[in-house]
C-alpha cells in the first residue's frame, strides 16, 4: 500500500513540477540556438536538451522523500511520523467471582534513537525514567512504564496488582473492549493487545516514517560524514578509505590497460596473437570478476595485491576488446594510403592504427573505469582492511545504517566524477570521434 | 624504359565454395609518361581490382606491373593513391595530413613546409592549413587528399573514384583542379570513374573496361583533356565529338549490362 501510495506520489511531482515549473520558469522550456527554428521536434532526438529545472527538481524530490520518511529536524513536509509522549489504556480485570476492577497503564514514548543523541552539554541522551502516577483504588493498580518508538512491550500489568492469574483472575477488555488473550486491536496511540497467556501488550504507533536504524535522516547522515572525516572509522577516515578504493581501482585499471591494449592490438595485427589469445579472451570475458574473489583470497590474501589482481583482471579483458576492435575499425584505405604515402609497418601501427583506434579504447576505458570501480567495493566488501566497501560492510555488521548512506553515496558520487572526467578527457584528446 | 606498362595482367579470386572469379584476363597496357588515363566501365568489369594491382596492394596470377623499368611488388611512394573518401586522418590537421608524405621520408617540417603550404595554396585550401579534417566540407577534403599525395611527389598517381562522392557542382570543379594539377605537375594520372562525363573530360586516353571476365574492351584518344586545361568545362562539352563519344559509350555500358543480366537470368 504504501508503496504504491509513494509511486503515485513521485508520478505526481513528475507531472505536478511539469506544470508548475512551466508556468514559473518559461525560460527554461525556450529552445535554445538552431533548434529555437526547428518546427518538429517530437521524435528528433538531436533536438532534445536535457531540461535542467527537471533535474534540479529531481535531485530535490529524492531529497525531500528521503526527509519525508525519517524523522528528520528538517522543516519539509513529512509523512505521518510515529506516536510520541504519553500513551496510556485501560485494563479491566475479573476475578474469578465475576468483579472487575479498572487500572491505567501510561506508557512514556521516548525516541529510539535517544542514546545516539547528545544534549547541550554534550552529554548522550537517556532512557527517560517512567511518568509517576498514583497507584489508584482497588485491586488493579495503575502502571508506568516506558517504551521506545517503534518498539513493543509485555506490560506485566499483575507485578503490583492485588491479585494474579494465578488465583483466576484474567484481563476481559482493554479501553472497555472485550479482548481475548492472542488478540489486538488499533487505537490513537497504537497497537493494544493480549498475549496468548492474557498479558497486554503495547506497541506504539509508528506512521510512515522509518526508524534512525532503516533509514537515518540527512542531517544525521551529515553528522555522520563530518564526523568519519575527522574522527574516521574502523582506523580510518573517510578520506583515507576513498584513497584506497580509488588507488586500487587506478592501478588495477592502469595495469589492465598497459596489459590488455598492446595485446589487443596483437590480436588485431598478427594471426598468431589472435589464435593464441582469442580463446583465452572469450572463456575469461563472461566470466564477472567477482566470481573471482575466492580464488583470489586464496592465492593473494586480502591484501593489496589481491585488490589489484582483481581489478587488472576487470579491467584486462574489456581493454583487449576495446584495442582490437579500434584495429579492425581502421578503414583499409587509410592504410593504403598510409602505405602509397611510403610509411613503414611500425610507422603505419603509430600514426594510423593507434591514433585511429583511441575512441574505441576510450570507450573501453569508461567501461572498464566504471566495471573497476564496483568490482572494488565487490570485493572489500567480501575481504579488505581498508577502503569504502570495508567501511559498508563493518557498518552493517553494527548497524550504523547512517555510514553506509555515506558510504553509498560518496561510491555514487566517485562513480559519476569518473564517468563525468572520462568524458571530458575524451573530447580533448579525440575532438574528432563521431564527427566523420 | 620509363612509364608503366600493365604486362598481360590475370587476376582470379578462388571462392570458398570452390568455385572461382575471373576479375581481369590478359589486360596489358602501355601508359606514356605523363599520359591522363580514364578507366571506364560496368560494376565488376574490375577496373578497381586493376588500381589495386598497380598501386601494390594486390599481386595479379598472372602477369606484371613495371614502373620505369622495376617491377611492382608492393606498395611504394612512387604511385601515390587518392580515394573516394575517409582515407585522411581524422586526428591530424590539414597541414600534417599534406605533410605526412615527407614526414615518413623523414623529412624535416622546415624542409617541407614551403612545399605543403604552396600545394594548400594549389589546391584552394591556404586559409584551412590548420582546421580539422571534420571541420572541412566533402570537396575540401578531397582537396586535402589531392594535396597530400602530390605532396609526395609520386610518379604516377592512382585515383579510385576520387570525385564520386561530391556534388555536381563541387564535383565540376574539382575535374577541373585535376586538370589544373595534370597539366601544372605532368603527373601520370590513372583515373577510375563510374561518370561517363568524367572520363571523357579527365582522359586524353579512354579505357572502357567489360566484365566477366575483366578486360579492355576499347579504348579512345580524346582531345577534351587538352581542351579543358584551364578553360570552362561546359564549353567543352559542346565540342562537336563530344556528345557522339558520349552516347556511343553509354550504350556501350548499356549493352554490358544487359548482357550482364541476361547471362544471370539463364544461369538462373
């Protein structure tokens, strides 16, 4: 149900923005230069530019999604948070000769994540104490006691009663409803009920929004990023585990790419690499580097040169493909003119053959860059002392959800500047691909 | 003994289901120094596979090339090649695209710089020395791959359909830049064309070429080259012999090809 409720909800701020932003900011659905004169657009995808207001609404819905489920201190709308304060219900016990008595049990709410909180004094927070309450006429006496959000307790209602189930009395209604034992019913406050031995039971309501364990809120993630850059994590900070990550991955990729390019350019050019490696290449390409780790650990360790192999291996295969195809992508008549021009074999390899096969390596390289990059994680996650995919996982194992969204989202981030600096890279070195 | 001779050239092609192709049988051919030559005919009549043979790339079944007295064994600067299209490289600029020749004979940029920038000023290209081949328009680029094997100087320069992906209107003045070049250089100039208009103003000899197998079918001397040396192309279309040569080789291109089709519906 909810998700539903929450797909209809980013459909709707899909089209809702449309309309707004399209009232509110004509400029931006202007065609720009030549295309401002084309008449048809719709299905000419050259004429399509990416609408920025589109993307900037994007990246602040996802945000105030992420806002809207936790409960975050951030002043955005939210979805209907969990119940706190004082909760209470009633309870009538019969006795065995058929009188009742009523009591109150008032269960204090306090937030879960209280000891993960700090007051003003910088002291954590703590388990607040339960709310005091007069013991209150007849048998059943009232109780007190406290529960965290998103939590569930047993109220022992009979520890301060005069009487117990032992001596037959049992619990008929809650808040005046008859109950029987093994069933709960909704109220304001939450979830009442019975256990199947007639114990109440309470759990307070929990809304929409996800408990600091499943989903911390953004500041908090904040915090928590400030905090691994300087106090760091497992040993490490935050800075220190990107830098091994991403030295991995740039030595894997640069060892796979010195490797695998002369070889494919070999196999491009002599008929002896290309039988030699041919069935190397196409038995070790399907197979995902992962499906390497074990083997890996039990040569390597889970040292550096373990990381490294791996990464020479992600990247090894994709270069060779990459290096000979951009030898069989040379038009035959660039090398015959290169020949009638009098160029010799190493002559024609270095100003034809390598220079005409770049933008196929580069695309290799963005590939390989970008396998590289999740291979690493892949594999810290499995075995590693350092490094981003580590932190994750530690993370995990002590539930500090709150590092892992760091930890995702600076491997997204990485990730993006990767592809983003690939691309730049390749406009300036091979101004010409796609252009003939 | 200087010019090329084409010395009673076969080429087969084995096919893999056992069969095989006779692209050229017994073609042989003497080419003067200096001589602006048309190849001329239907597809598969192997004009293309004969440029192939004489530029080095192939080597016939049967027979020889000699060029001034050696005999052809592979390719080599001394017959310099401009082909259709795509064969500049895309990663260097105009200048170094002309200059690659000399750059592979090592020599020097000095040595050769005033030559490249006055054969970019030959062929119309002296304020595009420095743009990218991507950035210039089809004609222009063929301008380049003119420049860049002249640039070699070459003895007998080879061209494979060098106009045929232009426009009508570059594409008359670029016969008209060839002649130009013909006439300035005194090259050996082996031209392949599918145009019949373009062979009979690029040649002042005419080689109509038949398929099945490739051969010389009949060859003509023309005037219209020498006329068409820095004069208006359409003036020499309205020559008198004009029009008849032209007509009389298009039927018999016409006929070729009908026969070509016939055989193929019997075979069939």
């Amino acid at each position: 149900m909810t998700g539903i409720f929450v797909l209809l909800l980013y459909v709707g701020a899909f089209f809702g923005s449309f309309v707004i932003a399209k009232r509110l900011y004509s400029s931006a659905f202007e065609k720009k230069g030549f295309n401002k004169l084309k008449t048809v657009t719709f299905g000419d995808e050259s004429s399509i530019t990416p609408n920025r207001v589109a993307s900037v609404v994007s990246v602040i819905t996802v945000f105030w999604l992420w806002v809207a489920f936790t409960n975050s201190a951030i002043p955005l709308p939210k979805f209907p948070g969990p119940y706190s304060g004082n909760a209470s219900f009633t309870y009538t016990v019969q006795l065995k000769d058929g009188t009742t008595d009523d009591a109150t049990v008032t269960m204090r709410v306090y937030r879960e994540d209280i000891q993960q909180t700090v007051d003003a004094e910088g002291n954590p927070g703590r388990e607040p104490k339960p709310a005091e309450v007069e013991p209150g006429e007849g048998f059943a006496k009232n109780d007190s006691l406290t529960v965290a959000r998103y939590g569930f307790k047993v109220v022992n209602v009979w520890q301060n009663d005069e009487v117990s189930k032992k001596d037959g009395s049992k619990i008929i209604a809650i808040n005046g409803q008859p109950i029987e034992p093994g069933q709960k019913f909704t109220t304001p406050e939450g979830k009442v009920g019975l256990t199947d031995k007639g114990t109440p039971t309470f759990a307070p309501k929990t809304g929409l929004r996800m408990a600091r364990l499943y989903l911390p809120a953004p500041e908090v993630v904040w915090q928590r990023f400030v905090f691994l850059n300087t106090e760091g994590y497992q040993g490490f900070t935050l800075l220190e585990h990107t830098r091994y990550s991403l030295q991995r991955v740039l030595i894997g990729f640069l060892l796979g790419a010195a490797v695998g390019v002369p070889i494919g350019y070999a196999m491009g050019l002599t008929g002896w690499a290309r039988g030699w490696f041919d069935p190397i290449v196409e038995f070790m390409r399907p197979i995902p580097p992962l499906a390497l780790i074990p083997l890996i650990i039990i040569w390597f360790g889970i040292g550096e040169i373990g990381k490294i192999v791996l990464l020479f291996l992600a990247a090894l295969w994709i270069m060779i493909i990459a290096a000979r195809s951009g030898v069989s992508g040379v038009a035959i008549t660039k090398v015959h003119a290169a020949y009638s021009l009098g160029a010799s074999k190493w002559q024609i390899l270095g100003k034809v053959i390598v220079p005409n096969s770049l933008p196929d390596i580069f695309t290799g390289a963005r590939v390989a860059m970008g396998v590289c990059w999740g291979t690493v994680v892949a594999a810290e996650l499995v075995a590693a002392n350092v490094g981003l995919g580590k932190m994750i996982v530690t993370a995990s194992k002590f539930q500090l959800t709150d590092i892992i969204i760091v930890g995702i989202i600076v491997i997204g981030a990485i990730g993006f500047a990767i592809e983003v600096g690939m691309r730049a890279l390749e406009n300036w070195l091979v101004p010409w691909k796609g252009k003939i | 003994m200087s010019g090329l001779q084409i010395d009673n050239i076969s080429m087969r092609f084995e096919l893999p289901n056992g069969g095989h192709v006779q692209a050229l049988q017994n073609v042989s051919l003497d080419i003067k120094s200096g001589e602006l030559m048309s190849v001329l005919g239907p597809s598969g009549c192997g004009k293309t596979t004969l440029l192939n043979i004489v530029a080095g790339f192939l080597a016939p079944t049967e027979g020889q090339i000699i060029l001034n007295g050696s005999k052809v064994v592979g390719p080599s600067p001394e017959r310099g090649m401009v082909f259709q299209q795509g064969a500049l490289f895309e990663w260097m600029n105009v200048r170094d695209n002309v200059s690659f020749g000399p750059d592979m004979k090592g020599v020097s940029r000095a040595e050769s710089k005033e030559k490249v920038d006055h054969l970019l000023d030959v062929v119309g290209l002296g304020d595009f020395r420095e743009k990218a081949i991507y950035e210039l328009s089809g004609g222009m680029q063929q301008r380049v791959a003119l420049a860049r094997c002249l640039a070699n100087d070459p003895d007998v320069i080879l061209m494979d359909e060098p106009l045929g992906a232009l426009d009508a209107l570059t594409r008359e003045k670029m016969q008209s830049l060839v002649l130009d070049l013909w006439k300035e250089t005194g090259k050996t100039i082996i031209l392949i064309t599918h145009s019949v208009e373009e062979a009979l103003l690029l040649g002042e000899r005419l080689l109509v070429m038949a398929p099945r197998p490739g051969r010389v079918h009949k060859e003509y001397h023309l005037p219209f080259a020498d006329l068409g040396v820095g004069a208006d192309l359409r003036e020499v279309k309205k020559h008198q012999d004009y029009n008849s040569t032209r007509e009389e080789i298009l039927e018999m291109i016409w006929n070729m090809e009908e026969e070509i089709m016939g055989r193929t519906e019997e075979s069939a």
